[in-house]
C-alpha cells in the first residue's frame, strides 16, 4: 500500500459512521485534534466530565468516550478525529467530520481550528467552532482580534511565555549568548513563535539565529547549520510547533545531545521527550473545563457565540530533565530544580500536587455542586461580550 492510501484508510478509520442514518433527537459534536498527545486526553476528558454533569452523557458513555470511540446516545452524539500529526490527514479528517452536519466543532490546536474555521466560513448556517490548545491565532488568521472574529467561532488561546523562558535562560545560564530557534515554515504557531523568540531575544542581548523548514527530512541539516553558525555558548530555544515538535524536536535534541547543547521548550511535557528544561502552560484539565462550560451554554441557549469573545488562559510551570542535563554536561542548579513542578530522573517523572491535579480524569460534579463555578465563568464571558464598543475599540487598535 502506498503512504498516500494508508494515509487515507487512517483518516478514514478515525471517523467511520456509527449509524447508517442519525437520529435526530440530539446534537451533534466531532472532536477533532491534530494529534495523539497525554495533554489533549486530559482536556477532552474535562469537556466530557462537563456533558456528563449537564447530562448530556451518562456515566456509562463518558467512559467509552474517554477512550475516543464515538457515540450515538440518547441525548447527543460525539465522533473523534485525530490527524496523527498530518495535514492530508487532517484535511480529510475535518471533511469527514462535516460530513456528519455536526451542530459543533469541538477543535484542539492551531492547525485544525485554522482548517475548520476555513472550512466553515462560507456556510449559510455553519457549526460552532469552539476551540482551544491554541497558539496565535491571529496570526494564524483564525480571527482578527478577541471580538473581530468570524460569527461561529470562539474559544480560548493558550498564551506562551517566551518572555519568561529567556529571562530564566538570563538568569541561570548567563554564559549563553546565542540561541537558535527552528520552525515549521507551514505552521503559524511556529513562525509566530521564532519571530518572539527572535524579538525578545535580541531585546535582551542575545544573537538570534533562525531557522524555517518545509518537513523533517531538513531538520538536522538546518540544525547543524544553527550551531557551524553560532559560538560556543549556544542554545536552541524552540516555539510551539506541533508538527515540527512531533517528528523535529526529536532530531533536535538528539542533536543537542551529542554537542552538548541545552535544548529549551514551551510545553512543560517536552523533558518527556528529552528537552533539557521547558517552561510552559500545564492547566489542560481547566482549559477543557472551560471549553465544555462553553459548549454546554451554546448547547442549552445561554451565550450567543458571536457575543462571545475568544479569551486567554495562561499558567506556567517548570520541567527540568536531569538525565538530559547529565548527558550534555549541562549544570541544572538547586535554585532552578526547586522551582521545578516536573523532572525527569532515571527515566522517571515527578510531578508537583498542582501539575498532578491538571492531569486529573473523571472528576464529574454534580450540577449543584458546578452551578457556582459555572455560573461564575458564565459571569466573566458576559463581561468580556463583544459589544459594539468593544468591537469599535478592537478595530480602531487593528486600524493603528
């Protein structure tokens, strides 16, 4: 079989129809994402433990949900996608998952969000597009602003704190005077992240090199040209780029290993796969929380998606992966391994209470005991509600 086809066959088997014909006494929502990764699984739970509590799922589906498979339920049905990292895939994916007239599109990163939100905006009556675990969407064009967006869509932008990477590669690693950075030139996030990086970096004094590539096979060349290019003093500092971090970062790293270069990231979870120290948002339990607060108040009539603004969620925690360190000669110091909320060692994990607590499942309330919480957030999106004023401020700042 070709790679074209098993590409096909895959994206084809992750959204089989589950009836010949739907029935009608629900809505309809297709979770979609661009890849298989620990965090989307905690968020996708909480937006389920959230149907659960509104009573849209029982007990009994959350569970087959919570394994991905979909589910024609009495009060709703959910189909899954998931595009293993690949932009064919994901293409056919999402034309799948319309295929199904789904009343929502339940979306999870940059990429997806950006196809769905191209997909749908040319509908007379389009789906929701609620979204979250995105990076830049603006620059990814999937709005222009919080409120000067496309009517159907809203949700949450995950922030990265780029800024404060540096600031701690300043204080714990002051030695270091050139970073280089690599990014994915198909990917928004990634490019939007390199020129931070870029910013931010050379604001603080350091030499910036960077890097575009079209697909893996450039990646250790394109690397290796970053380090012939810098001193001796040198360390990459990577962006949020889900392509690149699936199949690039590994190169990466490996490449940093053998030179004894540091390899910084943005996603906490990135020492798992051999980062020397991340620094990043870890609430993907809350940020699913919120999502399916959204989604249950589109779904019983209580917000109006185009008043909705698209809102931030930040959080940072420290990784540091000791047995990274060790290879590279790399010195991780008392200061920085006690703000650690995650560190690798002898090949095991150590998560902070707080860290542990975002990466919970199945922690399903009762509607009395959500209704403040809910009832709260609900609260804050009606005071963030894009308003003509509001809409006018945006635009005139746009306009600049």
């Amino acid at each position: 079989m070709s790679k074209a086809s098993s590409i096909l066959v895959t994206a084809l088997v992750l959204l089989l129809p589950f009836a010949a014909a739907q029935a009608q006494d629900g809505p309809t929502i297709a979770m979609l994402r661009f890849g298989d990764l620990a965090t989307y699984d905690v968020t996708e739970g909480a937006i389920l433990d959230v149907l659960e509590s509104y009573g849209y799922i029982s007990a009994e589906e959350n569970a087959i949900l919570h394994s991905r498979q979909d589910l024609e339920g009495e009060n709703i049905h959910i189909v899954f996608g998931s595009a293993n990292f690949n932009l064919p895939t994901a293409s056919l994916m999402l034309e799948n998952a319309l295929d199904y007239e789904p009343d929502a599109l339940v979306t999870l990163t940059t990429t997806v969000t950006q196809m769905a939100v191209n997909a749908t905006s040319d509908m007379d009556e389009p789906p929701a597009v609620l979204f979250t675990s995105v990076y830049n969407p603006y620059e990814a064009g999937i709005a222009q602003s919080p409120c000067i967006k496309p009517a159907h869509v809203t949700g949450a932008v995950s922030t990265t704190p780029y800024q404060d990477i540096l600031f701690m590669l300043l204080e714990h690693y002051p030695d270091i005077d050139t970073i280089g950075t690599l990014y994915d030139s198909s990917e928004s996030a990634g490019r939007a992240g390199a020129e931070e990086i870029k910013q931010i970096g050379e604001a603080l004094g350091f030499t910036v090199l960077d890097a575009a590539v079209a697909g893996v096979d450039e990646v250790l060349l394109a690397a290796e040209g970053l380090i012939n290019r810098s001193s001796d003093a040198f360390a990459f500092v990577m962006p949020i780029d889900l392509r690149m971090d699936a199949t690039g970062l590994p190169l990466v790293i490996n490449l940093g290993n053998e030179y004894g270069i540091p390899v910084f990231h943005p996603a906490l979870f990135s020492i798992e796969s051999g980062a020397t120290v991340s620094f990043g948002f870890y609430n993907y339990y809350a940020q699913g929380e919120n999502l399916g607060r959204m989604l249950a108040a589109h779904l019983n009539g209580d917000i109006d998606i185009a008043q909705t603004a698209i809102i931030e969620q930040s959080s940072e925690a420290i990784g540091v992966n000791l047995d990274m360190a060790a290879d590279q000669g790399i010195e991780i110091s008392q200061d920085l391994l006690q703000q650690a909320d995650a560190v690798v060692e002898g090949g095991e994990t150590t998560l902070s209470e707080q860290v542990q607590h975002e990466m919970r499942s199945g922690d399903v309330r009762a509607m009395e005991d959500r209704q403040p919480g809910d009832a709260g957030f609900l609260s804050f999106l009606a005071s963030q509600s894009c308003t003509p004023e509001r809409i006018a401020a945006e635009q005139a700042e746009l306009d600049g």
